[in-house]
C-alpha cells in the first residue's frame, strides 16, 4: 500500500475462516447493492443476517445448469432467508461474515457473494457464497 491503513469503526482488518467446518445458523452480508427486485443500489452500505442452509436445500433453487454445470458444491455456501431478505445485483464480492467475539478479530469473513436469484428479495431468497475457507491457501 502506498500508505498505512488507519482503522476506525468501518475499517478493519478481514480475519479469514480457515477451519472447513461451519458451526454457525447465521452470518451477516455487506454490500451497497440493490435494496430489492429491479429497486436502485443503496448509497450506504447496508447489511442483512442470513441463515444458512444444506447445499441440498440449495440445491433445489439452483439446479444444475448452464451458469452452475455442478449444481451447489463442496466450495460453496447457501444462505438466505424465508422473508425475502437477500443481497442482490451490486453485492457481488461482498463478504458474508460470523460474528465472534475474540481478541483481535470481531468478525471472520467466511464467504463472498457470489449469485443468487434474478428475483432477490422475493419470498423464499437463497444465494451462493463462495467458500473461503476453500480458497485460504491460495487468497494468502
């Protein structure tokens, strides 16, 4: 970086999920994309708890396809709510991120949006998230 970074309330480092195992119902995404269906993106970030479900249940949103040859897979997450609470066109490569309370490290990125419905936030909003803890090796 050509300067050092100075942390405050919005900036801090991004502690990565490293373990393959997952104990956690729920987890938070960041982004500043559309706040609904074909609705503007939002000018400041906002954020949604979303609970995560089975690549089963995933699966059955987003069938094998063109876009998903293998359908849901081993380096994926599901989350999503029944409410149609989601993240949507704009949050791509935003983080999805459990809450710990540890020294040094609040917050643990364990996905990054990645796709979900063409319709978010209608009814049932499940989307994928990369799986970091897949990818830590190569990411550091």
């Amino acid at each position: 970086l050509k300067r050092a970074v100075r942390f405050s309330r919005y900036i801090r480092p991004a502690c990565l999920w490293t373990s393959r195992s997952l104990n956690y119902t729920t987890a938070i995404a960041t982004g500043y994309g559309q706040l609904g269906f074909m609705e503007s993106h939002s000018r400041k970030l906002t954020k949604v708890t979303l609970k995560f479900y089975t690549g089963k249940q995933c699966g059955k949103m987003f069938p094998s396809s063109r876009k998903m040859r293998n359908g849901v897979t081993g380096e994926q997450l599901c989350a999503g709510s029944s409410d149609g609470r989601d993240t949507c066109q704009g949050d791509s490569g935003g983080p999805l991120q459990v809450k710990i309370e540890e020294r040094g490290c609040m917050y643990h990125v364990v996905g990054i949006t990645s796709r979900g419905n063409d319709a978010c936030g209608l009814g049932q909003a499940l989307a994928i998230y990369t799986k970091v803890s897949s990818y830590v090796n190569w990411i550091e």
